[in-house]
C-alpha cells in the first residue's frame, strides 16, 4: 500500500519497510534517543515474527524521511519507535506516517496499541494525543538521557477498535 502525502516540499510516500532501509533508520534514530537502534539491530527487529514498519519517503524513493516500527501479538501491538528527519519534522510527515500504520496494525487484527513516550516529549504526545493515545501507565526513571540523567516513560494506549 503506498499512500502519497503532500505535505511542505516533495511529495512523501507511504508505504512498509523493508531491510534495506535498516542503515538509513538507524540514521535518523540517532539524532532522538540516548541508545539509538544501530542499522543491524533495526534489520534483525525487522525480520522477527510480528514486526510491522512503515516508512515516509520521497516520491522517487531515495530519501527516507521517518520510519515507524510496532511489534503486534494480537489483540495488541506495541509501536516500538517513531522518528522523523529534523528537516521534515512539523511538515506532516510524522501524521502521516502515524495514520498509515495505524490503519496497517488495524489490519494485523491490532484492537489496542500501547507505546512508550518521554514525558517530556512535547511534540511526540501531541502527536500521540491527536490519535486518541490516553496514559495508561508512568514509569519513573525508565529513559537514560544523552546527559546521564534519567527520564519518566508515560505508558499510553489508543484502541482502533
């Protein structure tokens, strides 16, 4: 399923994640979290039963602008990462990207999506809030920090049914 998206600049794509945008991922999740996911662990995540990912590119396909990777045991997924290029972050890509696989884990029978957020990622919770994310769960000092400190991890669940 390939969804277009136009949103600020090129048209962005929509559509499952293979392999071979392992190394590109790993890229972009660098730039958001303490312990980034390095090419060869994105790929091996890929290949394991359950895995569904998503990925926002440009119209040819040679740049990719966010990716999406959930992990579902039906009735349930857990969306394991979300990240978006800083240059395409605010452009929509990352709603886009939400939507499409959000309606994706609907189809692998996904009643409920649980996800992990920083409690202070504004950005990432008005995002997850716009979906009908509720909190469910806090876990205190869940997130090493890229400075050492540790950060609270708020547990929220949006059912698609």
């Amino acid at each position: 399923m390939r969804l277009p998206f136009f949103g600020r600049g090129a048209a962005t794509i929509i559509r499952p994640m293979t392999p071979d945008w392992s190394r590109d991922a790993a890229g972009i999740h660098k730039d958001f979290f303490a312990g980034p996911w390095s090419a060869a662990e994105i790929e091996d995540l890929l290949r394991q039963a359950g895995a569904v990912a998503d990925i926002a590119t440009d119209g040819p396909g040679k740049k990719l602008f966010g990716f999406v990777i959930s992990r579902v045991l039906a009735p349930e997924a857990e969306l394991l990462t979300i990240a978006v290029a800083r240059n395409r972050q605010g452009s929509g890509v990352g709603k886009a990207l939400l939507s499409a696989h959000l309606a994706r884990l609907a189809t692998q029978r996904a009643n409920q999506v649980f996800l992990e957020v920083d409690e202070g990622n504004a950005a990432a919770l008005r995002l997850y809030r716009a979906y009908g994310f509720q909190q469910v769960g806090k876990r205190p000092g869940y997130y090493p920090g890229k400075d050492g400190a540790r950060a609270t991890a708020l547990v929220l669940r949006v059912d698609l049914g």
